[in-house]
C-alpha cells in the first residue's frame, strides 16, 4: 500500500484538534493512520471513512478506568503511540466512540506543560525587554534589529499561544469539577 507523509504542527493542548484532523483525512481522503512521529504522520491510503480515530492520554488517573475499560469493550486498535498519547481507531460501522472527558489526567497532563511554556516565555520577554533598552538608548546595529524583529516575533507567537492553552485548561478544569 502507498504511504502518505503529512508534516504538521500540534501544540500539547491542540489534541482535540489533532483528533479532528486525522479523522477528516480518513473520512474525506481515506488516509488511515499508520504511524505518528515529532510532527510527522503516516498514512495509507484505504477506504473513505473506513475507520474513526481518538487520542487517548496514556498516563492515567483512577478517574479513567471507566476509559479504559470502554476501549477494551468496543475493541479500539491501538494504531500507535507517540509520547504520552494513544491513537486508537474503531470501524466506522461501529458509530463514534462514546466522550469520556478525562478532564483529569488532561489537566495533571497539561499543567507541567503550561508551567514549562510560561517559564520560557518569560525568559523571551526578559530577553526582548533587554534589547528594547539598546533601541531606547539608540545603540540599534542591524543585528540588534534582527534579534529584536526575532523576539517580537517569538513573543507574539508565545502570547497567542498562552492564551489558547488558557483557554483549554479553563475548560478542562470546569469539566473535571463537573465530574466530581
């Protein structure tokens, strides 16, 4: 069978959108899920809507049993793992798979992540505050310039990206005290 190569970025908090993606190339191209690597997928071509896929944290809490124990009812194939993530699929004859939030081990997941995020970018924006001051005081060479334009760059990135993670977080904390 003919192997298709896909190359796309996926935050940490994007998983559900990485959900999304997959299933859309099986449903509308009949690409299925092969392997997943840093950033790099790989498919074969089957049949269109052959198979619907979910990603599922492999670090789990004792909250995720009722999880667990629902993959191995409808018969999930593990397709492969990638970190901390399963990929799973079922046939799509089977209908879709049942949501369970995990909201969780999502959240105990994610944290560390968010910490680390925001850790780095305080130190760009240390970094960029610094460079601002060689701008202010006039002492601007064109690698200055660069650097700063770099920064800014990486600082705008790193903002837009706060502020999704946020949101993920807030939503997946209201959904664990839902659970509780």
């Amino acid at each position: 069978m003919k192997e298709y190569h896909r190359f796309r970025v996926f935050f940490a908090w994007e998983f559900e959108k990485e959900e999304k993606w997959i299933n859309k190339l099986s449903m509308e191209k009949g690409l299925q899920l092969k392997y997943v690597g840093c950033c790099h997928y790989v498919f074969q071509q089957g049949e269109k809507g052959e198979y619907l896929y979910r990603l599922e944290l492999l670090r789990r809490t004792a909250k995720d049993e009722a999880e667990k124990q629902y993959l191995r009812t409808i018969a999930a194939q593990e397709v492969c793992r990638n970190g901390d993530w399963g990929y799973y699929r079922i046939p799509a004859a089977h209908g879709p798979f049942a949501q369970y939030a995990c909201c969780d081990s999502k959240l105990k997941y994610l944290k560390p992540v968010y910490n680390r995020y925001l850790i780095f970018g305080v130190a760009v924006y240390i970094a960029l505050a610094m460079d601002m001051t060689a701008f202010l005081a006039e002492k601007m060479t064109p690698l200055y310039a660069a650097v700063l334009s770099l920064l800014t760059f990486i600082a705008l990135i790193f903002t837009i990206g706060l502020t999704s993670f946020s949101r993920v977080l807030r939503r997946l904390q209201r959904g664990a005290e839902e659970e509780r």
